[in-house]
C-alpha cells in the first residue's frame, strides 16, 4: 500500500473514531481517554463495558504494548472500520469500530483482540 493507513480511515466516520481514540490513547491521557469514551460512546456500548472496565483494558494494553500505530486497514466503510495495530513491543492487535449512523456516530463496537498477525 503506497498511502498511509490512515489516510483510509478518514473517509469513514468509524475510522475518525478510531484516529481520535487512538491519538489520546498514544499520549498515555487515561483522564482524557476516560471522558472521551463517556461523550463519544453509545449508551448501548457502555451497558456492555462501563467506562471503567474499558479504561482497565486500555491500561493494560497500554502497559503491554506501548503506543500503537496503524499498520494496515483490513476493511472500512462509513460506519466500520477494522485495522491492524502494532504496538511498540511489537505485538498487534485486530480493531473493530463500529459507530452509529445518526450523527454524532457515537461508538457501537469497539474491540482490541491480540495476536492478529502482521
């Protein structure tokens, strides 16, 4: 792929999500991170994983992994987006995003499994 990966993210509302989420991931803000998943995600989503949890999960994958970094975007479409992430210690992770289609396309779906290969 001779564009960045991000650059097929943009189009997509999904992928902007996922671009925003992940640049405040990557300062390692867990207050900003915190807030930005209780004003952007569905309420549906966040019956599933409190804010909490998913701030746990984040952590975590924070501390095993580092900042991470798109490496190749699998698929995206207005409202989805799945990509491949790398993280510092080189291990990666499947995404999925998925955001409502009324604006403001609140998060769905949003899912960080290890071990996607490269």
């Amino acid at each position: 792929m001779t564009t960045a990966p991000q650059s097929v993210l943009i189009p997509s509302n999904a992928g902007m999500r996922l671009i925003a989420q992940l640049t405040i991931f990557n300062k390692g803000d867990f207050n900003r991170l915190r807030d930005y998943i209780t004003e952007n995600y569905a309420p549906e989503a966040l019956e599933v994983a409190a804010t909490k949890a998913r701030l746990v999960e984040f952590k975590a994958v924070y501390r095993m992994s580092g900042k991470l970094r798109i490496d190749r975007v699998i698929a995206a479409d207005k409202h989805q987006a799945l990509a491949v992430v790398e993280g510092e210690k080189g291990d990666f992770y499947m995404v999925q995003m998925v955001v409502s289609e009324d604006y403001p396309h609140k998060v769905l779906v949003c899912t960080f499994n290890k071990g996607a290969e490269a």
